[in-house]
C-alpha cells in the first residue's frame, strides 16, 4: 500500500481494494450496516492500520484500520481516535485494537 497524507486519501485507497464497510465501535463487536450486521472480536483481523497526526491539535489525531473478517467475507474501516473512549469495550476486542506491540 501507497503511503497517502491525509486520511481521506487512505480511506479512498482502500475502498478501492475493497474495504467498503464502516465500522463502529461497540461495546463487544463492531458494528456496520447501520447496526444491522456485528463482527465480534474472534471474527475479525486488522489488515493494516494508519496513523494521522494533526498539524498543531490533537484532537486531529487518528488511526484508520483496514479491517476483514473471513468468516462473513466483509472487508471494512474504523476511525478512531488515539484516545478512543474504550470504556465499556470489552478486553477481547480493545486487545484485538492495539497497534503498539
């Protein structure tokens, strides 16, 4: 993969290889489809994963993740940012989440 400036330049990207979905963070799976559809912790990978970083604010910074699950032949992103409100989230799926390994 390409390295891109912005964050909307990656998501382009990568909605051309096929990571159509948004997720969203929830509190035991992700979730798109506008809730309709859940991929739990066990069901997903994280392909590759992109860090933002805002010019002067902090709140500008953000991390992209490529996301597939196998199972559902789903491919996806996740926004978050780099303090993501992970309260409630279970163990399982914020581990699944780390990039700092």
């Amino acid at each position: 993969m390409q390295a891109y400036d912005t964050l909307s330049e990656t998501m382009e990207a990568l909605r051309q290889e096929g990571y159509v979905e948004d997720f969203n963070l929830r509190e035991d799976c992700l979730e798109c489809r506008e809730g309709k559809f859940k991929v739990f912790a066990d069901e997903f990978k994280i392909d590759e994963f992109f860090r933002f970083e805002g010019p002067t604010d902090p709140a500008d910074e953000a991390v992209l993740y490529a996301i597939s699950s196998e199972n559902h032949q789903i491919k996806g992103l996740l926004v978050s940012g780099y303090g993501m409100y992970t309260e409630g989230v279970t163990n399982d799926l914020l581990a699944k989440l780390q990039f700092d390994k």
